[in-house]
C-alpha cells in the first residue's frame, strides 16, 4: 500500500473563520490487490476520485463498485469500506471537509449520491489543496473553499477548450515536474524550455494558478517524495536526497529542517504509521 496524505495541523479542531466548510485533508491512495480496509464513523464529507482500477466501496449500508475514470462522495458516516476488485490493485484520490455547510454545500451541486462518469482526476487541483494545506495562512483556507468547488464542478463534467491558457501551462508544467523532478540540474529554466514558453511567462502563469512559484512547487513536491521515502524505507539519508534530484545531502536536510522543523532522520523516527485519512 503507498499512501500519500495530508491533513490540516488541527484536523480534530474546526478553524472559526466563518466559511461554510474547511478542508480536512487530502491524499493519494495506490492499494494491491485484494486489499480490504474498514473504518470508523468520520464526521467529515470525502470525495473519491478513481485513478486505475476499481474497488467496492460502501458508506454505512450503501455499497458502489468505483470504477477507473469514475468519483463518488459521501456526507458523515459511521462506517466505511473499501474493497478491491482489481487484479492489479487499484488507486484513488480524495478529499476530506467538514464544517456546518459542508454536506449541504456538497449536495447542493444535485450530483446522485453513485459513481460519476467523470474522466481524468483533475490532479493538479489536489496537489494545489495539499500545497495550501502546506501554506496554512488564512488566504489558504479561504482559497481552498474556492478550488474544492472547482473540484466538485469538474465531478459534473468540464469543457476543456474552454480552459485557460494559465490553466493548460500550469497543467503541462505539474505534468513535467512529476516527470522529471529526481533529475539533477532541473531548473525553471529546464521547465520554461520544455513547454516552449519564457522563464517569465510560466513563473507569471504558475504563480497565478496556484499561488506560488515554479521553484517552490518543484521543492515541494521533491520534500512531498522525500517523506514518503523516509516513512516507508530505511535508505540512507543521502540516497533520498539523490532520488529526489538533490544533489548534497547537507542541503536536503538544510532543507527539511527549514520546511519541517526536523531533521530527516527525526522525521523518520517520529513517524511509524500512515494514520490521518
């Protein structure tokens, strides 16, 4: 199982800024096959978005098959299960909220509560989530509310000649970073050359989707793999520094220490369990 997840710092605390709902947590599940997981009541609502494969999935006494190109949301539940039908395993993403509007905010789309034929996941819109969730200022909590709608409207169905040229940029670039992030030397320069485009206009186009720079996405994303290598291996330190696209290891933990307020190797010892979704 390869879980990737974040929640707010104070995910059992509801923040009192007087939006209708706050984002929770956000995450990427990858689960083999014959996988089951059973959990508990969760006073949250969650969307499911399948990434490959498929899975039953049930929410109290109501059970769905969640196909590949397919979401689903639920409101609280006292119970949820997850079950995989694939033979290759399956993998999804998704998105927690709660607040006092949260479920009547998420039913008032008049989306049926079953599968959705939706297409590709609109993954940049999670990783931008995880990005605020990052940030934690009160300019993120309020721009969350703003791109979990967008997530919810992509759940209807999306017209992409329609999006935005900043939008198909932002996209592209996300796209290459997953591609090329554990290379040495990989610079906005590298990134602006790829797409065709200057230096300038994907720093201007990035910044304005997702509210930070090129350089700081792709650390971030290096630092997002960089914790899932020290949650589930025991590789030298300087080895998850290099498969990141870092060269010296006494950067990458110059790194963590400024991001994380830890040094990678008290990351690791602190953090013996993937809990929190």
């Amino acid at each position: 199982m390869v879980c990737r997840l974040l929640n707010r710092p104070d995910f059992q605390t509801q923040p009192s800024l007087g939006l209708p709902f706050y984002l929770h947590g956000v995450g990427h599940n990858v689960f083999k096959e014959g996988f089951v997981e059973s959990l508990g009541e969760a006073d949250f609502s969650e969307i499911y978005w399948m990434e490959r494969g498929s899975c039953e999935i049930s929410f109290d006494e109501r059970k769905f098959i969640l196909k590949e190109g397919q979401a689903i949301f639920r409101g609280p539940a006292k119970f949820r299960r997850k079950q995989s039908l694939s033979p290759g395993g399956f993998s999804h993403f998704w998105v927690t909220f709660d607040g006092p509007d949260a479920e009547t905010f998420l039913r008032s789309y008049g989306y049926p509560q079953e599968p959705l034929d939706v297409g590709d996941c609109p993954v940049e819109l999670f990783d931008e989530i995880e990005q605020r969730l990052l940030a934690n200022t009160l300019y993120s909590q309020r721009h969350m509310v703003s791109v979990l709608a967008e997530i919810i409207a992509h759940m209807g169905g999306t017209d992409s000649e329609s999006d935005s040229r900043a939008g198909e940029i932002t996209c592209q670039f996300m796209q290459s970073v997953r591609e090329h992030y554990f290379e040495y030397g990989t610079g906005i320069e590298f990134f602006a050359e790829q797409l065709g485009i200057s230096r300038g206009t994907l720093n201007r186009l990035v910044k304005y989707k997702t509210g930070i720079t090129p350089i700081e996405y792709l650390n971030r994303f290096r630092l997002q793999k960089a914790r899932s290598l020290l949650f589930g291996s025991s590789m030298p330190i300087a080895e998850v520094a290099q498969r990141v696209g870092i060269r010296r290891a006494n950067y990458f933990c110059k790194l963590i220490r400024a991001k994380m307020g830890m040094t990678p190797t008290e990351y690791r010892h602190g953090h013996t369990s993937c809990d929190g979704e």
